[in-house]
C-alpha cells in the first residue's frame, strides 16, 4: 500500500511535462471556450437572463413556456423537421451517385474531383447565400432560363410553398463532404466481388444493390448522421437567403433562426439556452435512433467472419 502511495506521489518527469505543454493550449481551449459556456447554458436554461441584469432563477419555467406555451417552437420544428426530412435523403443519394461517377479511372479525374468539391468550400458562405437570393429572385437566373422557354417565373424565395426548396437545392449543391467520404469507401470495395458477380452474370443494378450498398451501409450511416446534425444546424441560408428571417409565411422559420432571434433581437438569453438544450436531446436521440436501427440494415465485414465462424 506504501508503494503505491509512493508511484502515485512520484513528479512528472521532463518528457511527461513536456506533453502536458505541447496539449496545454487545447486544453485550455477546451475548458474555456467549449466547457465552460456548456455549463453557462445549462445554468442560464434554468433562468431568466437578458444580458442586461443579472440571472434571475426561474426553474423548469424556460421548459414549460417552450413546450406549453410558445406556437412558434412548434412551427419552427416543424420546419426544421420538413427540412431534415427532405434534404439529406436528396444530398445522400446525389452526392453517392457523383461519387459512383468520379471513382473511375479517367485521365484529368483528380481535375474533375476537386472542381466538384470547391464549391462545398464556400457553400455556407454569406456571399453564396446572398448569390442564391439572387438566382432564385423574381429577376433571377432561374427564371431568365424559365422565360427563354415561354414559362413564367415567380418569385421562388417569396413563395411559401416554393421558399423551402430553395434552401433543400442549397443544401444539396454542397454535397462535396459527402461524396469525398462516399469515394473513399467506393475505393475500399474489392473489385474481386464485382468480378465474380458479373461471371455469375449479375447485372450492374444487381451488383449496385447486392454489393456496393451493402458494403458502403457503415459510410452511409456515417453520412447520415453527419447530415442530420448539420441540417439541424442550418442557419445562415436560411436567414440570408429568403427576404426576412423565416421567409414568406414562416415557411423556412428554422430552429437554429428561432433560437438566435430569441437570444439576440429579444435578448431572452436564458430562454435561448433552453431551446439549445432542447435541439440538444432531439439531435442526440435521432442519432440514438440512427445507431439502434443500423443493425438491421448496416452490414461489416467483421459480421461475415463471425457468421463464417
């Protein structure tokens, strides 16, 4: 027992100090800006804060007034739900079939694989939100193309049934994340499968959805998760690109534009941190529900060896 008193006692030596240096300003950085205003939210979410006077304890209050009382939590979740629903099922299945296009062997494919990447580089920029508020504006390029036809535009961003799918073709235009981790998986599948599929004469729909599915299931799941927290989180388009914060009728009234509203045009801080905390559990059980349900449809090979056993 003296022993290990003494080994738990012992200074660090030089090179384990060093190491406590070298990780220190992340460290710092961690306890500071991430940690520390975790736990400010959840002691505001309890509160009644405007930045102007000091938190005043309300309890459960924030919580009772979200789910019983405030109609626009509702409308902006319900959105928000729309949007989730209908974008990433786009932007998964758009941003597989590119990679599916650019994981051959063509001369200039490195050339065509980082053009199409580029423009998720700048895709939840200001300037490309306010470029897409003008290509879908009354004036816009989309409604020149419409009129060389003989069709009449409208107004896509000022409409409520139109607004939304403004911001879905946004969201799916920044697909290069997606398809470069979709790529990297399309290159780990061993061409020995399509082989022995196409001898045993398996067309290419077939070997797309007895092989490359399947053995792409754990990239697909990783995609998805990844496109759902990002979707929750949407905000930028959707405050820039529709004419006022929620567009025509609340029809894009995010939850990410509600909350930032609440906290700094109402400076209802306490309020804000509860609605945070609130996105918080519901992106956190989806992607609970996303886990539990991929053992029915997500296939390893480490399943196979195991099955083989």
């Amino acid at each position: 027992m003296e022993r290990r008193r003494e080994v738990r006692s012992k200074p660090l030596n030089s090179t384990q100090l060093a190491g406590y240096i070298f990780i220190s300003p992340w460290l710092i950085g961690f306890l500071v800006l991430t940690l520390w205003p975790i736990g400010q939210s959840f002691f505001l979410a309890f509160t009644e804060y405007s930045l102007l006077s000091d938190p005043v304890w309300t309890g459960m209050d924030n919580y009772k007034r979200i789910f019983m009382e405030d109609e626009t939590f509702v409308k902006s979740l319900t959105v928000t739900f729309t949007y989730v629903a209908v974008s990433v099922p786009i932007r998964l299945i758009f941003s597989l079939l590119v990679a599916m296009l650019l994981v051959r062997s063509v001369r200039g494919m490195n050339f065509y694989r980082t053009a199409i990447y580029f423009p998720s580089l700048i895709g939840g920029s200001i300037a490309v939100s306010v470029l897409w508020r003008n290509i879908f504006g009354i004036d816009g390029f989309i409604n020149v193309i419409l009129s060389w036809f003989g069709i009449a535009g409208r107004g896509w961003i000022s409409h409520p049934d139109t607004a939304l799918w403004t911001l879905v073709v946004l969201n799916a235009w920044q697909f290069g994340s997606m398809m470069v981790i979709f790529l990297a998986g399309l290159k780990q599948i061993p061409q020995e499968l399509y082989e022995a599929a196409a001898v045993d004469g398996a067309r290419k729909v077939q070997r797309f959805f007895r092989i490359t599915l399947p053995m792409l299931s754990p990239v697909i799941l990783f995609n998805i998760i990844l496109g759902v927290i990002n979707a929750f989180q949407m905000f930028t388009p959707a405050y820039i690109v529709t004419p006022r914060p929620g567009g025509p009728m609340q029809s894009t009234y995010m939850y990410a534009v509600f909350l930032y509203e609440k906290a700094f045009k109402h400076f209802q801080m306490g309020y804000a941190s509860a609605l945070a905390w609130v996105l918080l559990v519901i992106v956190a059980a989806l992607t609970a529900l996303n886990f539990y349900a991929s053992r029915y449809w997500v296939f390893y090979e480490s399943d196979s060896e195991q099955g083989g056993r």
